[in-house]
C-alpha cells in the first residue's frame, strides 16, 4: 500500500517582538488572590468537601461501595491463601536478612497489611517485607549492634539482649522512615519519585540484589559471618567468606542447592504454563513443608550441625515506643529507606493500576505506608514496600481488590499464633536459598545494559554508575551518589555539537536566577561567549585614551588608509589605571576623526581582546523569576554587553517576569524593552534580517562545543547553549 504523503503547513504571521506584541494584543490582567483570600479557601468546609477528604484519606470507602461479592470474593480468598502463605516464608526469610529474629519478619508482613487496607490506593499489591528495604534496615542494625564487639553506647539499651537492641533499632528507624513518607504525604511531596528515573531505580535494585546474595552466602555455606555495614561492606564480607569457605557445611550447601535447583525450575514452569494453570505452584512452601519434615526426622540440626530457625514464639509482643537516641543516630538511614520504599511501591502499584484500569494517588500512597510503617514499627515491626514476587502472586491468582491482602495477613496471624513451633527444625539455608531465587528478576535486570548501550549511553551510563557505586558504598550512599550521576547525566545531554548562524551565539538559562546562582551564570556566560565584556569594554577605553593622547600629540594621524604612526617611539598600551570608573563606561570617540573598528588592525602595538559575535541571544523559557540581585546583575551584565556592541536578544520570557521588569525600572537608554522577542525563531529572523552575512557559512559554520563543566547544581544551576 502506497503510503500518504505528509501535509506540509506553512504559517505566516508578523516577526513580533515582546513590544510589538503587546501593542496589538491587549493584555487581560486576572484578579489576584491575596494569602488572606486562599487561607479561607483551603479552610472553607462544607459537605461535598468533607466527604471528598474522607474518601481521599480512606480509599476503602470508595471502592468497597463497588464490591462485587459474588465476582471478586472467591478470587480474593484463593489469592489471599496462596498469597499468605508465600508471605509466611519470605517473611521469615527477610526478617534474616534485616539480621533479626526471624519471627519479627512475620511482624513485618501482617501490621503494614492491615493499614494499607484502610489507606491505599493499589488494589493489587502484597504489602510487607522487600528484600532491599530489608538489607538497608540490617545495615544500620548491624552498624549500631555489631555481631561481634559491644553495641553502640545508646540510651535504653541498658538490660536488653542484644537481639532486643537489634529490634529496638530496627522498629526505631522505621517509625522515622514512616513520619517521613507521612509528611511527604501530608506536604504533598508525591512528585519526588519522578527524580527516580526507570533507569536509577533498576541500576540501584541491581545492585541491592548483589549485596543481598552475598549476605545470603554464609547462610548457604552454613558459615558464622559477621554482619558489615558501610563503604565497601561487600569486598569484606567477600573477604571474610573466602578465608572461612573450608569450614563450609555440606549439608547446609546440598540443602541449598536442591532448594534452588527445584524451585527454580518450577518457577521458570509457573511463568510458562501460566495460563493453563489455575494458581500458581507455591513451590517454597511445598520445599519448606519437605525441607522442615525432612530436618526434624533426621535431626540435621544435632547430626550435621547446621543452623536452624529455632523456636518461634507464639503471639505477639506489647507496642513500644521509638528510641529517639536511635533516631538521631540513623536519620541518614531513613531517608532513603523512606524514599526507596515508596519509589519501589509506587512504580509496581502504577504497572497494575494500568493494567486494570484505576487510577491511585501517589500522596496517598505516602500517607499509607507512613501510617504503615509507624504503626508496625510500634508493634516491632520493620520497614515495609511491596515485593514484587508476592505481589505478582496476588494479582495473578485473580486478587481483585486488597481483600486479598487482609486474607493474607490473616494467615500470617495464624502461623504467628499457633502454628510457629512447626517451624522451629526448619533450616536456615532453605530461607537463604528462597531469598536468592527470588532475587532472579532483579538479578536479570543485567539484561538491560546492552539495550541501554544501544538506545541511549547517557541512561547506561546512570544505570552503570548507580549500580557500581550502590555495590561499593553501600545502599544509603549508594542511592545519594546514583542521583549525583543522574544530575550529571542530564547536564551531559546538552552537550551536543551544535551549528550557529555567524556572529550569532544562542544561551540558554535552564533554571531561574536568583542571588545563589546569577555570578555563576555570568560566568558560564562568559566562558560561553569565550570573552569577557566588561575586560573588553576597559581595554576598548584605553585604547581609545591612547590614541586621543597620541593625536594630540601630533604622535598620531589619520589618512585614508587608516591611522599612521608619525614618531619614532613604539605606542604603548595605557598603564594609567586612574579614572577606573571612566574605564566602565560607554566608548566615547569624540574629538578622534573616525569612529574606531575594532575588528581592523590598531595603529603600532595596541590590542584590544576580539569580540568574534554580533549578537546574543538569552533563552528565558526556563526560568520562572529574578529576584532583586539577579536583575542588577543581568542589567549590569547587559550593559557591558551592548557597551562593545554586542546586540542582545531575550526571548521566551515569561509575562510576569517582563512585568516585574518593567515594575523594577529595570530598562533605560542601554537595556531596552526592544530586546525582549517572543520566540527563539523571532529573534533569530530579526538578526538574519538585520545582518544577512549571517546567514553565510562561515568555514562551514562555527562548530560550537559547549565548554561547560559538571557542576553540583546546587545551590548553584547549570547553564549551558541552546541546543
């Protein structure tokens, strides 16, 4: 089939300028809200509003109006049980891996539960214990109650156990990770997640995956490795396995390699068959029924010495109160475990809320975990996200709404309350095998560097960078420099060749200016424009002194063919640096015969530095205001500008930033309002028309290379050319 030609517009419309805009278009000016007029907006309350907060705060409220008993409730008791008892094992699995008792796992997938059945929004994830959140919680555990050596000097630690002080420290990080995302929530802070670019989130998951197989690693060789935490954990660790790896328990490995082996491969089965299959296989569970039976009657624990779970006490345990010295000390481990556990949250509850067409809110899923997790903190409890394996489970034995979540944490109740001490001969290898089988999605995501490589370098690179420095620095630091990656990645974007008209130099101002950032900009500029104006304005001036002088003089004379030297002596540049202020001022050639070009040759050995443009133009389209020392900067910086007759162009600037402008008495004889163009193209036609010898190739064009170096953004921004 012959395929339609493209239609091709042509507008046409005047060249405008901001002046000439405005003169045929009248501004409608929009009544202003005063800050009294808002407060009683956002305080007003009536019935439709109160009913609104409720059902936003509450989401249970909405969607269960809606609830089909009849459709969805059988498919919610099948999901709730097979997820249950998923979240029975890798509960008890993660509570190893945030080196705690592994019943306060248990903990961890019922209090979140609960609450994020009142308060989210996803219908469709299993909340509770995720590996990652898991392993940062187990880094500060062990950093403040090491296994070998005292624990920290903290007060209330005075008369616990050291698996109590484990517990205090871990409840007490996540009760902050929990007021965190609770005022992220409250402050409607949502958008945060969008700085966690696809790429950050699946090179830092990479590489949480990475460190939580080689915790796994002493559980599987059934070796006593202490737990590290901080820079370069992993390489001792590493370190510390490889020195003990011929004290290695056969059994443990043999245990851990069926395990993984066959769940494996029933796994790969499920993926496979699953639409032949009504539910899932819960192959853990069925290997951690075996591997329990097969343990308690061979009595592995006294026969090959390996590591059991042990007993399991049954119930739950008094709340308590979070220790505020602890919270002091980890608040650099909340952060981003508050940060990543809703970034992780929300991208899996926004692929299922797509899928079954509902939408969920990204500031109420703050507010739901930040209840979640202050909640269950106070019942010993740790952090709690979404797994991604457990929820895959949920939505794909036909959950329909969070039912099925409440069912599940109903049976983690029941495995709490009664059925523990079944699990006491159940190996610690089998828990670490499961916790590295499941780790093969975020494993595999190594997949994704040479697509990366050969659809986008820049997103490779993050994905790289975050992955390597997560695995040598640590998660907490880790996430911190891969964000620092990121930034850097975005600035390197805009560093492409580019083409420019001759004499034309195009900037561009990607973010506001204001008194933090307006000397860096100017100096951006600068090495931009590749001179600076005010050097080249003093060094005009004091040409123009000499050459007045040496006129008077009778040293010095005009002919047609330019200026010539009548004495002997060599002309000297002006040393004379009185008078500075005259030096700043516009170039004044009264009393000299002709004006003076400074792109000819200078009469003996005057110089001045060359001025290679005939015209700037400043992309305002990003920034969204000046304060008071950015506007007397910028007029200061255009002044010099049009005083060695470089013509400036703004464009895209934003009305009200033109009518603080003109509030401000920012324009003058020099700065005038006919610089402001309304777009890019305008300004660009105005100075084609203006000076048609732009439009001529100059060596085939200028190739301009922006020369800008990465910067922290902050407190200063980048600025860099138009590209």
């Amino acid at each position: 089939m012959k395929r339609p030609a493209a239609r091709q517009y042509v507008v046409s419309r005047p060249l405008y300028s901001e002046e000439a805009f405005a003169e045929e278009h009248e501004k409608l000016y929009r009544q202003r809200k005063t800050i009294l007029d808002h407060v009683k907006q956002y305080f007003t309350c009536d019935a439709k509003r109160a009913k609104n907060a409720a059902l936003s705060l509450l989401p249970i409220i909405g969607w269960m109006k809606v609830y089909q008993i009849k459709e969805w409730l059988l498919s919610d008791i099948v999901s709730g049980i097979s997820t249950g008892l998923v979240a029975v094992l890798q509960g008890l699995a993660y509570g190893l891996l945030a080196s705690l008792p592994v019943r306060y796992g248990l903990f961890s997938a019922f209090f979140p539960v609960i609450i994020y059945f009142f308060f989210g929004t996803s219908r469709h994830i299993s909340v509770g214990p995720f590996p990652v959140l898991s392993l940062m919680i187990g880094s500060a555990v062990t950093r403040l109650v090491p296994d070998d050596g005292p624990a920290m000097n903290i007060t209330g630690f005075e008369g616990l156990t050291m698996d109590e002080q484990r517990v205090l420290v871990a409840s007490s990080v996540t009760f902050l990770a929990g007021i965190i995302q609770l005022a992220m929530g409250v402050l409607q802070m949502g958008f945060v997640v969008m700085y966690l670019s696809d790429t950050l989130v699946s090179g830092f998951t990479t590489a949480a995956a990475i460190h939580i197989l080689v915790s796994q690693l002493k559980f599987v060789f059934g070796l006593e490795v202490p737990g590290i935490s901080g820079p370069l954990s992993i390489i001792y660790t590493l370190e510390i396995i490889f020195n003990k790896i011929s004290s290695t328990n056969v059994c443990d490995v043999v245990i851990s390699l069926v395990i993984m082996v066959v769940v494996f491969i029933v796994k790969e089965l499920n993926d496979r068959y699953k639409s032949k299959l009504p539910v899932p296989i819960p192959i853990e569970v069925i290997m951690t029924v075996i591997a329990c039976g097969v343990s308690y009657g061979f009595d592995f624990r006294t026969r090959y010495g390996i590591g059991t779970v042990g007993d399991i006490p049954e119930g739950y345990e008094t709340p308590i109160a979070p220790n505020l010295h602890i919270i002091q000390l980890t608040a650099g481990d909340a952060v981003p475990l508050a940060i990543v556990g809703f970034a992780v949250a929300f991208s899996v509850a926004k692929v299922y809320s797509v899928k079954h067409d509902y939408a969920i809110d990204g500031n109420q899923e703050l507010i739901a975990f930040g209840v979640s997790n202050i909640f269950g903190a106070s019942f010993r409890s740790f952090a709690a996200s979404t797994a991604l394996s457990r929820s895959a489970v949920q939505e794909s034995t036909g959950g329909k709404t969070q039912v099925a979540g409440l069912l599940s944490a109903i049976i983690v109740m029941i495995v709490t309350l009664s059925v523990g001490f079944l699990l006491d001969p159940l190996p610690l290898s089998v828990l670490g095998a499961v916790v590295i089988v499941n780790l093969k999605g975020m494993l595999m995501q190594f997949r994704e560097v040479p697509y990366l490589w050969r659809r986008d370098k820049h997103d490779c690179m993050v994905w790289l960078g975050t992955c390597i420095l997560a695995i040598f620095l640590g998660l907490d630091l880790g996430l911190a420099a891969g964000l620092g990656v990121e930034l850097i990645s975005v600035v390197l974007r805009t560093q492409l060749l580019i083409y420019e008209p001759a004499g034309v130099k195009i900037f561009r101002i990607p973010s506001p200016l204001f008194f933090a950032n307006i000397e860096f900009f100017r100096t951006k500029l600068v090495e931009a424009l590749g001179f600076n104006p005010l050097r080249v304005l003093r060094k005009r001036n004091k040409a123009v002194r000499v050459i007045r002088k040496l006129l008077k003089k009778g040293e010095l004379q005009w002919t047609s063919t330019g200026f010539l030297n009548t004495s002997c002596k060599p002309i000297k540049d002006s040393e004379d640096e009185g008078n500075m202020e005259e030096l700043d001022l516009p170039t004044d050639f009264k009393d000299l015969p002709v004006r003076i070009d400074w792109d000819a040759e200078l009469p003996g050995n005057l110089s001045v530095p060359p001025v290679e443009i005939h015209s700037l133009i400043l992309d305002f389209a990003a920034v969204s205001f000046l304060d008071i020392s950015a506007l007397t900067g910028l007029k200061t910086l255009l002044r010099e500008l049009v005083r060695v007759e470089v013509e400036v162009y703004i464009v895209a600037c934003d009305p009200y930033i033109l009518e603080k402008l003109h509030d401000c008495s920012f324009f003058d004889d020099e700065v005038q309002p006919s610089m402001f163009f309304l777009t890019l193209h305008d300004a660009m036609l105005h100075i084609l028309e203006k000076h048609p010898e732009s439009t001529e190739k100059k060596s085939d064009h200028d190739m301009v290379r922006n020369n800008n170096n990465s910067h922290s953004p902050s407190p200063q921004c980048q600025f860099e050319e138009q590209r």
